[in-house]
C-alpha cells in the first residue's frame, strides 16, 4: 500500500490560538486549561487524521505558536524583538502583500533574535507534547505511525537572527549542542523525527536574501552538516526531512531553483524528504527528482496543495504519485502536502475542513494509483 502523510502543522481553533499566543508572549495564562485545549485539539485531530485515512500522523503542531518560533521556550540566550524582512517576492507587489495579510491573518509571534550563548534550560515543553500525543494516539490511533515536527539547527537560524555569535559556524555549533536533546528524545519515544529545514530553500528569498548565491550555497551547507552532527545517535530511517520554500500564495519568482540546492539536500541524514510538488511554481521539478541519485532516499512530494482550498480529485493524486513511482519505485514513493496546513497560531487560508477533505483525498488517490501499478 502507497502510505501517506502530510508535513505535520493543522489549523489550531479558536479556542487554542489566544492561549498560545499568550504563552509566547509571555502572559497569564491557565496552565490547566492550556493543558486540557491542547489535549482536546490534539485528541481531534488524531481521530481526523486516522479516519482520513493518514497513514503516518502528526500531533498537527497544536501545542506550538508555530514551527520555527516554539524553541524561545526551550533555549536561552533569544530575546527582543526583530521585525522580519518581507519576503523578496512579496516586497515587489507590496498592494498583494496587503491583500495576502488580510485573507491569512496576522503573525502575532515573537520574533526573537540570538543575543547571548543558545543553551537548553527547559525540556519539558517537549515532555508534554510527547505525553499528549501518546494519550492521543492510545485512544484514537492505536497501531498507527506516527512523527513529531522540530526545529532544525538552520532553520533556527534564519528565523531566529544572529545577534551575538562571531559567525554563522559558531551559532549552528552551539544550537546542535542545544537542540540534540530534543531530537534524540523524540526519536526514543518511538516516533519519527521531522526536522523543518525551509532554511535549505525558502530562505535564499527571505531570512538569507542579502546573501549572494555562492554565500547562501555555503550557509546551507553548514546548516546541513549542524543537523548531521546533531543527529548521528538517531537512525536515517527514523527521520524526516521537509524543505520548501514558503507556505503562502505569493509570487514565488525568486525561488531558488531545486536544481541549485538538490546535492546540498540530499547530503542530509534523514531517509525522508517531504517537498513541495502541487504548485505551480515547483511541479516541473519532478524531472530534477528523477535525475539525481536518490538511492537510499523515501520520496515524499506534495501532491495536495497547502495554499489553496481547492479539493484536489484523486485523479489528479493518483496521476502524480504514478509519475514519482515511475522512477523511483512505488515502495520509495510517500504521498504527502507541499506544507503544513497551519504553520503559525491564527495563520493561514485553509479551512479546516478542507483540509480533512484534501487528506481524504490523498488516501483516495494513492489508492488507486497503487492498484494501477499493481
């Protein structure tokens, strides 16, 4: 059976989105009560995942503010707060950058910066996702497999700017320092290990866009090899990797070519490699997929799209799982999304709903491409 998943972030509802934001910012909040949403939310989005038909489920992120900002709860050494540039593609059409805000939310998270030594001094943030998604699982996905998202070393640091460190190096050494605990903790609760790099990709056009390309080449691979060093107790085939290069309908005429970035990609530990393949701007790239030596690499593309309420058919899956099995194989072929469905607390387009709907439709089309492979 052709397995499928998705990049791990779901829509957070209204009653979790306030308590989150809250936590981040730093205020009074009901820790019981954050407790007792966050279970609720996770336990719904479990049972969601499993009767759509997700073969491998995530905790949707929903005890999170978002995927890359989460850390400043964990890690010392972050404060203040540093607007961040508009993406390249999005500072040319400022009118649809408008328009963009409007229909996706605001992005209310703190945006920290590196202004001391990184270390870690509070793990039991990630104790407690562990914990709740176990309890979620247990009572509405037993059996099933299942990943945790986390945040790696590079994406860290373009989201989170260096302010302290002498280099780029010297920040990345004492995040693998700081962040290994929580990968091999993950790892040892028995799930998979999702590590969130839009650092490898998305970040040429926004965190790294003053870099020229031969700089921003050498970033990443320094980024890369800080996950490989803070990874080496955990086996490849227990991680997951997801590159892409924004999650927000935008222009996207400044992406840099996969084809710049695919031996860089693919020097990365883990096994897995979810990206983007359902929008327009980066379908074609199959091609640069089938030329590379992917051997000992799980293709997991999105075939569902993550910025647009548009339902996919299972036709149209099942058409693109088929041209990735051609290639690589039908048993190295993971139906996924192009990007989380909720990346941010009280961010993003997508209905809820919708988002069943898609996933839904995933398992449907996987289906019926693998009775068409046979």
């Amino acid at each position: 059976m052709i397995e499928t998943t998705h990049v791990g972030s779901l829509p957070r509802g209204p009653k979790l989105v306030p308590l989150l934001l809250a936590r981040d910012k730093g205020e009074a909040y009901d820790e019981a009560e954050f407790d007792r949403v966050v279970q609720a939310a996770i336990d719904e989005a479990v049972r969601n995942q499993v009767e759509a038909g997700v073969s491998i489920v995530s905790d949707g992120e929903l005890g999170k503010v978002g995927y890359s900002t989460y850390i400043i709860e964990r890690l010392s050494g972050f404060g203040g707060h540093t607007p961040r540039k508009p993406a390249k593609d999005l500072a040319a059409v400022p009118e649809l950058a408008k328009k963009l805000a409007h229909i996706m939310g605001a992005q209310e998270f703190t945006r920290a910066s590196a202004i001391d030594k990184v270390e870690l001094v509070n793990l039991q943030p990630l104790h407690d996702d562990v914990r709740r998604f176990k309890l979620a699982l247990e009572r509405h996905g037993k059996g099933t497999r299942a990943f945790l998202n986390t945040a790696s070393p590079g994406l860290i640091t373009a989201f989170q700017p260096n302010q302290y460190y002498p280099s780029h190096e010297a920040y990345l050494a004492d995040l693998v320092a700081a962040m290994r605990p929580e990968y091999e903790a993950i790892a040892a609760a028995g799930f998979q290990v999702q590590f969130d790099c839009p650092d490898l990709a998305m970040s040429r056009h926004t965190g790294y866009q003053d870099m020229s390309d031969a700089e921003f080449i050498a970033a990443i691979r320094a980024n890369v090899a800080a996950l490989n060093e803070a990874t080496s107790n955990i086996p490849p085939e227990q991680m997951r990797m997801h590159v892409c290069w924004g999650n927000y309908e935008g222009p996207h005429d400044f992406d840099i070519p996969l084809e710049d970035i695919i031996d860089v990609v693919l020097s990365a530990r883990p096994a897995t490699i979810l990206f983007e393949h359902a929008n327009p701007r980066h379908e074609h790239e199959w091609k640069v997929w089938r030329d590379a030596d992917t051997s000992g690499k799980v293709l997991a593309p999105g075939f569902i799209d993550s910025c647009s309420n548009y339902i996919e058919t299972p036709e149209l899956i099942a058409q693109r799982i088929e041209r990735f099995a051609e290639f690589a194989g039908k048993d190295r072929v993971i139906a996924s999304s192009d990007c989380g469905f909720g990346t941010f607390a009280g961010y993003g387009k997508i209905d809820p709903a919708v988002a069943w709907k898609k996933l839904a439709n995933l398992r449907a089309g996987a289906d019926i491409a693998d009775q068409r492979i046979g």
